[in-house]
C-alpha cells in the first residue's frame, strides 16, 4: 500500500490575524457552505481581514469571512458576508467556549484551505497585542531581514 498523500491547497491566510494577536493554540475546523461558495473559494475569492468567531447555543460561528459571489451562480449565491457556521466537537467547542469567556481570550479564523475535497478553517485561540508588542515584532523583523541581507552580502564577496 502506497501512504496516504495529502492534497492541502491553502486558500486564504488572515496576516492581519498575527499582527494583532499572539496565537495561543490553532485547530482545525469544518465550515458549512453552499455550492456557490465552496467554487469561489476554490477560486480564492475570499477574505479573512475582519473575520472572528463567536459561540451561541452551543454552536461556532463565523462572522466577517467575505466570500465573493460566483459569477455563474445568479440565483443561488448568498451574501457575502453572512455567519457561516464552524463543524467541530461539542466538547472542543465547550471547552474553547470556557477558556474565550473565562481568559479573555478570541476565536480568529487564521486561514482556509482545501483538503482533499474538502473546505477547513484554521481556528485560533488568541490574546491581543498591545501597540509595544507590535512595535517590538517590527524592530525583531527589520534586525533580522538587516542580518539576513548582511550574511548574503558576505557570501557574496567570498
């Protein structure tokens, strides 16, 4: 028997999502869709800039995905933006329901990708950042792209 290959495409990254949070824990999660949907996500027309999540009744939600209409689907497109609702466990969901409500801390789809035939959202268990722990991952940044492009530089003349 051959091993299982992985077919994971990743759609959509939320950059915005790891500027403004340290990521505690990230786990996988299932969303429902609609067939219009799932063709312009595998399109890529899809934005995670103001997505968050939010659990009620016992459900995950989540709000702010932007997934662009299809151009073939006239009738059976839906809006753009409305709550689409996250298929995990309902322990995992009470568990991070628990932590969201007792830490403090925020549910934050971190990317979309294909799996197999398959729609998944990474989900992560965040913390803000104060305006100095962004300044400091800039200045961590800058020095080390400066290091990088002074060790290539030395290559170079070697």
């Amino acid at each position: 028997m051959k091993p299982a290959k992985s077919n994971i495409r990743t759609v959509a990254n939320n950059k915005k999502a790891f500027h403004d949070y340290f990521v505690e824990e990230s786990m996988e999660a299932g969303i429902e869709l609609c067939g219009t949907e799932v063709k312009s996500i595998r399109k890529g027309a899809i934005n995670l800039k103001d997505a968050w999540c939010e659990i009620k009744d016992g459900e995950m939600l989540v709000r702010g995905m932007h997934i662009s209409p299809y151009e073939q689907g006239n009738i059976f497109n839906r809006e753009p933006t409305r709550p689409r609702r996250l298929l995990m466990h309902k322990r995992e969901i009470l568990r991070l329901f628990g932590l969201v409500k007792q830490e403090g801390l925020t549910l934050i789809p971190l990317s979309v990708y294909l799996k197999g035939s398959l729609v998944k959202v990474q989900v992560g268990l965040c913390k803000g950042k104060k305006n100095y722990d962004k300044r400091e991952d800039l200045a961590r940044r800058a020095a080390k792209r400066d290091i990088d492009r002074a060790l290539k530089e030395r290559g170079r003349m070697s």
